[in-house]
C-alpha cells in the first residue's frame, strides 16, 4: 500500500505486547502506527492483523543448492564438508540469484528483519548487499574472522561466530575485542553438536547463542544470569540430527528467545514453519512461541523499538491474515491459530 497516506485495517488485532486479540482497528501513516480503536470503521482491508516476523538467525549464503543428504552437521557445514564444496562449485551470480530467491520467500511469508551469519569475508558481505538492494527488507548482517584475516568484514552490524572451536582462542579474542570496540553485536553458535563448546562461548560474554540444543540446565542458568539472549533453530537441528533445543526450560528461566530458519539448505526460510514445530513440540504457549517470532527477535537485532509488536508510535509493518481462508475458518483463537497452523498462503497483505 502507498505510504503518504493513511491506511485503515480494521478486524483483529494482535495488540501489544502481550500479543492479545482485540476486534478494532488500527491507522498507519507515513509508515507508523498511529491510533489504535475498538469501534468499526470504514477500512481499506479487514482481516486478522498482526506483526511481522524477525527470522533471528539465517545462513543465507547457501540459498543456490537445497536439501542435501542426510549427513552428520560436520559432513553437512564442517570445515571442507558438503556446504563448502557446493559454494566452491557455484558461480557467484548463482549464489547471488539463491540469496535473492530466499528473501523474496521470507517477504512473501511475512518477514521484516533477519540477522544473517555470513560467511566470505568481505566478498560474501557484498553478495549479499547485491541481492538486498531494492528489497524491502531490513538486514543485520554478522560477519566472522576468516582463514587469512583477523578483521570483520566492515559494514557488517556484528561479529558471528561458527562456534568457539572453529578458530584459536587468540583470534576470536581479537574478533570480539574488535567488535566491542565498535559496539556491535556478537553472536556464537553454541552447543549444537555437543556441550563442550558452551563454557568458552559463555566466556566471551557474547549477546546472544545460538541453537543450546545440547544445553544442560546448569548452561541455562548460567544465560539466564548473565542476561544473554538465545536463538533457536529446530528445524535445522532435526535435520542434521543434534536434538531439539530445551526451549520450555530456557522459557522457565526468563532467557529472552528467538527464532530462526538457520541454513536456506537445510531449511525454508518461512518463520511460520519454524513456529510451527515450536509450537508443537517445544513451547505449549502460543502466546509466547508469537513473541519469539516477533518482539523477542527484535531486540536481538536492536529493532525492538520500531518492530516486533503493534502499538501506537511503532512501525506499521503488519501482515493481514485472511481469517475466511479454508485453513483459518473457523478458528477460536486467533493467536494460536497463527501460531500453529497459519501460512503465507493465507496472508492477504504485507505492509
Ligand atoms: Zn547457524
């Protein structure tokens, strides 16, 4: 819709902070959300009306090859494995035509930031701002030391490791010192195929981990206190069969969590799928399984002020869901019947 004017949508709300159904509507100007009401009002679209989703956590960089063998995460992403051999053989229009098909994908399903773990160095950076120009999508793009530099990639937003075993100690001391002294973000995978990795992850201070499937509850606690932020991805992680994150034990914990598609090759890059499964089988609260899809996300990314949630002051960048659709007919619970069972399929529009 044309921004400069005002946009009505009247129908169901997902409102606040909290994430409650309120039947009403809500009016966007310039791109903001400036009121919010209960009465019925003429509306440019009526539906169920809810924030878009914040994808945490997304290797875009293997978009141009999909679905590989069934192999151990080592085969898969290790050093010389599947993946690297596959981004070797690719020409770099190809990689770049792959990243751009997966950011039209996470558009069409309802995404409006991911923070991308990049690999590459300075080269793989640039594929990406190449495929992200005239997207309407907002990028958080974490860099990593590579094989023959010390140094993050500059225009990168943070520093993202692959895991604390992957480089000596000195080098990611050097990383992260760098990153710090610019106040960017620093984000680790951490146990994912095992456990060892979380201690000198942890000793990093780093601002948030990513996966903890192999996370014990004396690890969580340590998060917890240490006020660290927690992606998970458990749709790459039943993939490369490492065992589904602790998420209702994090959740006990008041860890702060988020959600993401992980790599493009294992995994589709459409944030209902991933709460879906979620929902299903980790978190029996949708309430809270929304939250890590949405606002959760946002303040992992610094966007929690502007995105995340609708509220008044706050960016309009909603999804209208068509609550008449085959699957959405007849829903008791709106929230819950976006968490479980909704799709891109039944979005009616993308703000
Ligand atoms: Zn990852």
């Amino acid at each position: 819709m044309p921004e400069g004017r005002e946009v009505l949508l009247q129908g169901t709300i997902i409102y606040g902070e909290d994430f409650r159904a309120e039947k009403g509507y809500i009016a966007i100007r310039d791109g903001i959300i400036t009121e919010f009401g209960r009465e019925h009002v003429e509306a440019d679209l009526e539906g169920i009306i809810c924030p878009r989703f914040i994808n945490a956590h997304i290797h875009l960089g293997d978009s141009a090859f999909k679905d590989p063998p069934f192999l151990s995460l080592s085969e898969l992403v290790g050093p010389g494995g599947y993946k690297s051999r596959m981004l070797e053989r690719k020409a770099r229009e190809m990689l770049i035509e792959g990243i751009k098909r997966s950011l039209h994908l996470m558009l069409s399903s309802g995404t409006i930031a991911f923070a991308d773990f990049r690999e590459g160095g300075a080269a793989g950076v640039a594929m990406l701002q190449e495929a992200l120009v005239d997207m309407p999508l907002l990028s958080r793009i974490l860099g990593r030391p590579g094989p023959s530099q010390t140094r993050i990639p500059e225009s990168c937003w943070g520093l993202g490791i692959s895991s604390s075993r992957d480089h000596s100690p000195e080098t990611i001391a050097a990383a992260v010192a760098q990153a710090r002294q610019k106040s960017q973000a620093v984000g680790i995978h951490a146990g994912e195929a095992g456990r060892d990795d979380i201690h000198s992850a942890l000793a990093l201070q780093p601002d948030f981990l990513v996966h903890m499937n192999r996370a014990e509850d004396a690890d969580l606690r340590q998060v917890a206190s240490r006020g660290i932020s927690v992606v998970v991805c458990p749709r790459s992680n039943l993939m490369t069969g490492v065992g589904l994150p602790p998420v209702a034990a994090m959740a006990r914990l008041g860890i702060n969590l988020a959600a993401g598609t992980d790599n493009v090759m294992l995994s589709s890059p459409d944030m209902f799928e991933e709460m879906h499964l979620i929902a299903n089988a980790l978190l029996h609260d949708d309430r809270q399984v929304f939250k890590m899809c949405t606002l959760n996300g946002a303040k992992i990314v610094g966007l929690d002020r502007r995105l995340g949630s609708i509220r008044e002051g706050k960016e309009g960048r909603v999804m209208v869901l068509d609550g008449n659709s085959d699957n959405l007919w007849g829903s008791t619970d709106p929230l819950s019947s976006i968490v479980r069972r909704a799709s891109r399929s039944d979005i009616m529009a993308i703000l």
